[in-house]
C-alpha cells in the first residue's frame, strides 16, 4: 500500500494548484459493525484486538513518510 500511496501523491503534487490539499482518510470503521477481532480479557469483558487510537497513530505516521518520500520523488 505505501508505493500505491506514494504514486498517488506524486501525481497530486505533480498536478496540484495553488490551495488544493488531498486528504488521507483510511477506514477506522465503526465497532458496532463487529469488523474487529475480539477477544475476552481477565476481567470477562469482551474487548478488541487492537486500539484504534494507536492505529490512526501508526497511520498518521506512515503517510508522513509516504509525502515524504512523494515529494523526493516529485521534485526528481
């Protein structure tokens, strides 16, 4: 996914206009929709595998790194 980002942000900042912006959105989806693994923890309570917060975290940094990288790779 990261090169599939990263050529889709060269292409941004090839053809991007003064003020135009692109927006990184992935999907956290709703945990009422049951996408998540769970599972019970010590106290009996059913809970996710994972912490949403830290995901959009760790995203937030991959897509750093991915701009990062786009903007080398645009200016070359």
């Amino acid at each position: 996914f990261r090169e599939m980002w990263i050529r889709s942000l060269v292409g941004f900042l090839r053809t991007a206009a003064p003020g135009d912006y692109v927006v990184f959105a992935p999907e956290l989806l709703h945990p009422a929709i049951n996408y998540a693994r769970t599972f019970v923890n010590a106290k009996g309570e059913r809970v996710e595998e994972s912490d949403r917060w830290l995901e959009a975290v760790a995203y937030a940094q991959i897509i750093r790194e991915c701009f990062a990288e786009a903007k080398r790779r645009a200016a070359a």
